[in-house]
C-alpha cells in the first residue's frame, strides 16, 4: 500500500508530480477549518502544508501514522513542534527554496521607500505632475542597512545591498559571532544597528521570544529620516506602535509584507498612511521560487518515507 501524503492547501504540479513520481497517493485539502483538518489527516503518513494551515497538537493527534510534516517555506509558526516531537513526527521546511525571491522583494521595497515611487505613481495618475518637484528621493549609495537576523535572506540581501547598491551593511544576530560574507559587519548591540541605520530589515522568525519584541522602544532609537522593512514575520512587532511611529514621523516611512493577523483587516490603519507600502505577504512567491518550495518539501516527505534523515529538518523527533 503506498503511503498518502496530505496537502492542505494545493501547491504547485512540479511539487505533486515529483510526490507521484515517487509512488505516492496525493490528498489535497478541502477547507482549512481545524475539524476539516483533523478529519481530513486521520489516514494520511506525510503533511505538505503552507502557511495558512495550522498544524497544532489537535490536528497531529488525529492522524495515527504521521512520520513528517513538510512546510513549504521557511516560517514554521504555524506548527506545532513540541507535540510533533513528542509523536516521533519530523518536522522539515524549506531553506533554499525562497531566499533570494524575499532578499529581491525586501530590495524592491527599500527602492520604492527612497524613491517615493507608490506615491509618485498615486500622484502622477491622478494628473499631479508637478508633484516631481515636492517629491525627493534618497540616495542609497553610502547608506547603512541595518538587518536584524543573519540567516539565509538575511546574508543575501546583505550582497545585494552592498555589492548592487555600495550600502554599508550591519547585522545583528545573538546566534551569530562571525560575519557570513565580507560585505556584513557584525554588531553585538541591537540600539546602535537601530540607531545608525538608514534602513532598518527584520528577519526573524515569530517564536515565544520574538513576539513583539520590536515595539515603541527601538522606533524611538531610528533616525527621523530612517526606513524600516518586515518581511519576515508580523507578530515580531508590534504593529500599533509602528503606526504609532509612522503618524509621529519619528520615521520616515515602512515596506511591510507581514502582518500580526493574515490576512489583515482592510481597516488595518497601516492603510491609510502615504509613507508606507504593503505587499500581501508575498516576499518568497515568485514563480520559480514557488516550484522551489513545492519540490523541496516534497523530496522531504520522500526522504523521512523511505527512511531517510530529512536535509532540512528543524526537530529530533523522540
């Protein structure tokens, strides 16, 4: 009996085929209430999910011959380790699949902060053409990016920044003592990357300790004049004091791609502020990223199913 793998919420063919290809049986999801999950999971061996699936201790309970649950994408807060852990499950994602797609993404967004280019284009359409004259961007050539969190995206966008751009690039990370590439210089205290940066990225995952964890404090610590980008995830900051922030002009404006609840409200006051750019939580989705993603959760499940240690795992199952 070949074994079923359970996919939440569809993905990509390339990702589906290479599961077939190898023997599998495929469940694509119906709805992602937790009942439609628990019921849907019961008989399956291996879960392909992405974000919007959560995969807590109620649904892994349900499903009796679970050996590994394989996110499509980086973020794991959607899933509940400890109690995969605790079942003997694997829990994998996907590392090298989307990184330079959200390091592209967090580029364009600091390019349209210091060239006022939302604006511009809002401006332009509605017959405003003078508006070139009011309109000032920066230049990003001797400025200092400050990203916070120096995993994989954090390091690629740190070339990209300095090699495509001659920005000065920092980076703090308590998990990292030496710098991973030369054009990053290594910052031990987290107010002076805030305080003397001109772009402030965050890269961090949402656990327990990075909830909020960027909040009114360290927005008082950037420069007036100073950009701040969060791509990586919502809950790290929070939000009230970022528009806080924003409307007092303690910074110049924000690129946002995540928020604390997805989707957001379309009341979400971030909205109506000219100094920000939203994006839909779509950083790691381009087209060849996404196959990426696809496929390299998949080889996962194949992996942990043919007895395999997964290349990516994030756990050591009990």
């Amino acid at each position: 009996m070949s074994h079923l793998v359970y996919i939440p919420q569809d993905i990509e063919k390339e990702g589906k085929s290479y599961l077939v290809e190898k023997g599998y049986k495929i469940k694509v999801g119906t709805d992602l209430a937790q009942e439609v999950l628990m019921e849907e999971i019961k008989d399956c061996n291996a879960v392909l999910t992405r974000s919007a699936a959560i995969i807590n201790k109620e649904v892994i309970q349900a499903a009796e011959n679970l050996k590994v649950i394989a996110k499509y994408g980086v973020g794991l807060d959607n899933i509940d380790i400890e109690a995969a852990s605790e079942r003997g499950i694997y829990v994998t994602n996907t590392p090298e699949a989307n990184a330079n797609a959200v390091a592209e993404h967090v580029m364009a967004l600091i390019l349209s902060l210091s060239k006022n280019l939302s604006m511009a284009d809002r401006e332009l359409r509605s017959g405003n053409f003078a508006i070139r004259n009011k309109l000032f961007g920066m230049d990003l050539e001797g400025k200092t990016l400050g990203i916070i969190g120096l995993g994989r995206i954090g390091s690629i966008l740190a070339k990209k920044a300095s090699k495509g751009f001659d920005m000065k690039v920092i980076g703090y990370d308590p998990y990292v003592e030496a710098s991973p590439n030369q054009e990053l210089e290594i910052a031990t205290d987290l107010e002076w990357v805030f305080r003397n940066s001109d772009v402030i990225s965050l890269h961090l995952p949402l656990t327990k300790t990075t909830k909020g964890i960027i909040g009114s404090l360290q927005f008082s610590w950037m420069k007036s004049s100073a950009f701040f980008v969060n791509a990586s995830r919502g809950g790290v900051v929070k939000e009230s004091d970022l528009v806080d922030a924003l409307q007092a002009g303690e910074i110049a404006g924000a690129g946002i791609d995540v928020f604390e609840v997805e989707p957001p409200d379309e009341w979400n006051p971030l909205f109506k502020l000219d100094n920000v750019i939203v994006t839909p939580h779509n950083a790691a989705l381009t087209n060849e990223g996404s196959i990426r993603m696809a496929v390299h959760a998949a080889m996962q499940v194949d992996q942990v199913l043919t007895g395999v240690k997964p290349n990516w795992a994030v756990n050591e199952p009990s």
